[in-house]
C-alpha cells in the first residue's frame, strides 16, 4: 500500500520518504530527516495511537490511513491528534 501511494504522489511532484522503523523513536528520527509537511500513519499499526500522539506532539501534520475494519483505533488516533483518516478503499484523489 505505501509503495503505491508513494508512486501515486510521486506522479503529482510530491516528495515521499517510507519507514518501516520497528521503535516510535526511529519513526521520529526519520521524520525528523526528512522533515514532511504530511505524515501518513497505517491504523493497523498495533502503536498507531503512539505513534500518532508522540508525532503530533513534535509539531508533525498526521492523517492515519485505515482499512475501515477498527474505527475505535482510528478513534483513538484522531483523540490523539491526526487530523483525519482516509480509507483504503477511498479513491486515490481523496
């Protein structure tokens, strides 16, 4: 999914940088390498919440990209501060 997202933006001149870091604190050195406007978290992430709260408290833009299956993590993901979530299923544009 990452790998075609990042082709999708790649088409339209966007910059994308992927990370499979294992550790929050890898996820954050990587972020802050790269320094993106936008971060995409997966929700099926089993520290997504984490993930999402540690990244937003850092001053990082998140929106967590679900497969609609667990919308209470997806829940916990915007209480921790993403500010959306896009479905899988969604349309690319979207």
């Amino acid at each position: 999914m990452a790998e075609s997202l990042a082709l999708v933006l790649h088409t339209a001149e966007v910059a994308t940088s992927i990370t499979r870091e294992g550790s929050i604190e890898a996820v954050v050195r990587h972020v802050r390498a790269f320094d993106p406007d936008l971060v995409l978290v997966s929700a099926t992430s089993g520290d997504a919440i984490d993930t999402v709260r540690t990244l937003t408290r850092i001053g990082v833009k998140v929106v967590v990209v679900t497969d609609g299956t667990d919308r209470i993590r997806v829940a916990g993901c915007i209480e921790a501060g993403a500010t959306g979530a896009v479905a899988t299923s969604d349309p690319v544009d979207t």
